[in-house]
C-alpha cells in the first residue's frame, strides 16, 4: 500500500471511530489490511487520548465494537505491540500530545521508513 493510501486509511479507521462516521464492519475492513503496528497505535491513540473524556463512552464503545468484531483484531494487536516502531513512538512520543493527523503522519511515515 502506498504512502499517501495507507495515510488515508489510517486517519478513515481512527476518524471513523473517533466521530462515528463509519460502522465497525467498514472500520474492521480498513484494520485488517493496515500493518498490526499501525493498528496498535491506532487503538491506543483513541484509549489514552479519550481516558476520562466526556466523549469517552461513545469512542471507546466504537472502538470495542470493531475489537469484537473479529479475534483477528486482537492478534494484530497482539502482534503490533511487539513491534519495534510501538517501542520507538513511546520511548519518544506521548499518545496526548498529538493530534489525529499529526499523529499518522509521524507513524505512517516511520512505518515506511
């Protein structure tokens, strides 16, 4: 998947679960094809960044109905983690501190890198 494609559908999977603007069957069909890191990062975006907010219930509920969708979710996550750019974002990066966009195009670009 190219640089610019893959940017998109990840700001599509985060955005969609972060305003609802997407179902999670059309969320899981962008996550399965998005590299596990990616996916990793993604979720624990949208957990730390809506710990404790008002909209916390709406999000993390989204974000549970796409996890549940398919225990391939899990495995990705699961494989994610143990991947050496989810080490490097948070030994460098904090979750809170960038915004949705910003915050792709940083991992997008050290995915690709």
């Amino acid at each position: 998947m190219s640089f610019e494609r893959q940017q998109a559908a990840a700001l599509r999977i985060l955005e969609g679960i972060e305003n609802g603007t997407m179902s999670a069957a059309d969320s899981f069909a962008l996550v399965e094809e998005a590299d596990p890191a990616l996916v990793y990062l993604l979720f624990t975006w949208l957990r730390r960044r809506y710990a404790g907010h008002p909209n916390a219930d709406a999000v993390i509920g989204r974000l549970v109905a796409v996890v549940d969708r398919d225990p391939l979710v899990g495995q990705l996550m699961k494989e994610g983690q143990a991947d050496p750019v989810v080490a490097w974002f948070e030994e460098e990066h904090s979750y809170t501190a960038l915004r949705a966009r910003e915050f792709v195009e940083l991992i997008v670009d050290k995915l690709e890198s």
